[in-house]
C-alpha cells in the first residue's frame, strides 16, 4: 500500500453466492486515501494467484522492477521473498491493456477462457 493506515472500518456487506470479493473493512490512511480491504472467495484464490503471477511475468511495469520484489514485506527486522497470499489488483485490470494475444498467452493453461477472464478482470473492476 505505501501508506499508513490510521482507520479501519470494519463493514458487513452481504455478497452475492458467486463473488470473486468479499468487502470485509474501508482503510483511512494519514493521507487521506480509501482503500476497500476484500478477501477473495476460496473458489477464485488458486485461479487468481496463477493469473496474477503470469501476468507479472508478462507485464513489465514501470521500473521495470519485478513484481514479486516490489510487493514483498520489508521492515527493520526481515525481509519476505514476495508478496504472500496478496492479489494486486491494478496488477489484475493491466491485463485489459494488454493485446488480445498476450491475453491469449497469459490465459493458456489457467483453464477459463480469455473472455472469462476478461469478465472477471472487468467484475474485480467494478469494486472501487
């Protein structure tokens, strides 16, 4: 996140069966940003952590800094490898950016369909 959180409040919003997101809290950080805080339903966690990482081997950000090394835990007393169990979703909507073939490419082997998972990508969009 890069900012410090100051608030949280927790929510308790009914999802839908078949959400990919469950809201579970609104993060105020000394800033003055909003951050919605979900955990990811059990059915879609495997599915978008594949996505996720080939979409950082494809993807190159600005820096050209990897993805892993970027989102990794780091404070004075350790340092993590990359990020665990997270899901960045500016990450996830850079794949609408991407060409249909490297939509293509990402997709092969993830099992849902390009479209589906533009669909997905477009839903996890819809959140914020």
């Amino acid at each position: 996140m890069g900012e410090q959180v100051n608030q949280i409040r927790k929510i308790n919003i009914q999802a839908s069966p078949n959400a990919i997101l469950l809201p579970r809290a609104f993060l105020g950080t000394v800033e003055g940003s909003m951050y919605l805080f979900c955990t990811v339903a059990p059915a879609a966690q495997d599915l978008l952590l594949r996505f996720q990482a080939k979409l950082a081997h494809v993807i190159r950000p600005l820096g050209n800094i990897e993805f892993a090394e970027y989102r990794a835990f780091r404070n004075a007393e350790r340092e993590g490898d990359g990020p665990f169990r997270f899901i960045d979703g500016q990450l996830l909507e850079d794949f609408l950016g991407v060409d249909e073939e490297t939509q293509q490419e990402i997709c092969q082997g993830l099992g849902p369909s390009v479209e589906d998972m533009r669909n997905m990508v477009e839903q996890l969009k819809r959140m914020h």
